[in-house]
C-alpha cells in the first residue's frame, strides 16, 4: 500500500530533482477532491519520456525494482537516444507500487502519450490539475482528464466510486455516471 506519506515522499523526491510529472488514478483523484477516501496500492502517475530514464535511476537507487510492463507499453527513444519503456509498473520490497506513464509534450503545451493510446490526448488544461495529499499542493490531472482515463474498460468498484466522488466535489462533468463505463 501507498500511504499518504508515502505519495507526498515520492512525489517530492522526483520533483526535487527535476521529474515533471502528474498524478492520475487514485492519487490523483483524492488530490483533486483534497483528501484520501481509500487505500491505494500505488501511486500512479504520467510524466515526461525525457525524464523516465532519471526517473527509474533515482527509483532504483530507493529499492525500487521493474515489477511489470503494461501490455499498452511501447519502448521508443528519449530525447537522447535511450530506449525508454512508456507504460510500466516499479515496485520495492515493502510491496509499494509505482504506475508510470510517459509522454511528450508538443510545441502548445499538450501532452502526447508515448505508450499505445491512439488518439489520446491530454489539452494543457488537462494538465492543469492541481490537488493536495495532507495538505502539500500537487500537480495532477484535471478532473475531466481523470474520467477520460477510466473509460473503455469494466471499472471496478472503488473506481466507480472514485469517479462519484469527482461528480459530487466537481459537478456534473460529462460522461461521470454511477455505473460501470462501457468496454
């Protein structure tokens, strides 16, 4: 499990050292409505492909170890020519997880991601997310851009409810419904 602690740590140690990154998923949701509403076993994030090279070093050197590659991971070439995986899961010995995902962003400032997500796109309004985790402001993905995420696919319950929790915080955000979204 990622503990509020443990979300605040690992998101300022990257940022500390030049890692731009967002918070999606779980995180990312109890960021934007300001408080954690569950347990999470991970912290799931998007970030630059330019930073993921660095991104695993620095994780590495904290215990953490490659667990998984999501079946939507493509491996492409950074900024310098390193071969970077786009979709992957790290992990370390006290069973914390870390879902990461790289994009790029164009010359407007959208974010265009580097792993299998054809037609895919993230406005720099998406990426205008801000939240808190016990109180430390983070960057994380809008609102609307959370939902986009968890579309196409069966959600389990807690995501359900976690996309309740957006509605009740947000309003009515389009296509944010008390269902299970279609496959």
């Amino acid at each position: 499990m990622v503990s509020a602690e443990d979300a605040i740590t690992i998101y300022q140690h990257l940022l500390d050292n030049g890692i731009q990154l967002w918070l999606t998923g779980g995180w990312g949701i109890d960021a934007l409505v300001g408080g954690q509403t569950r347990p999470h076993k991970d912290l799931d994030l998007i970030m630059l492909l330019d930073d993921v090279g660095r991104m695993r070093h620095l994780l590495v050197h904290d215990g953490y170890d490659l667990k998984d590659l999501w079946e939507e991971n493509r491996w492409v070439l950074d900024a310098h020519g390193v071969e970077a995986a786009t979709a992957f899961v790290l992990h370390d010995s006290l069973g914390r997880e870390i879902d990461a995902h790289a994009m790029r962003l164009d010359s407007s400032g959208d974010g265009l991601p580097a792993w299998d997500a054809e037609g895919l796109v993230f406005s720099s309004a998406d990426l205008a997310g801000q939240g808190t985790i016990a109180g430390l402001p983070v960057r994380c993905l809008s609102p609307e851009a959370q939902l986009l995420c968890h579309t196409g696919y069966d959600l389990p319950d807690y995501q359900v409810r976690d996309l309740e929790l957006l509605r009740e915080k947000f309003g009515a955000l389009p296509g944010i419904a008390s269902s299970r979204a279609p496959s």
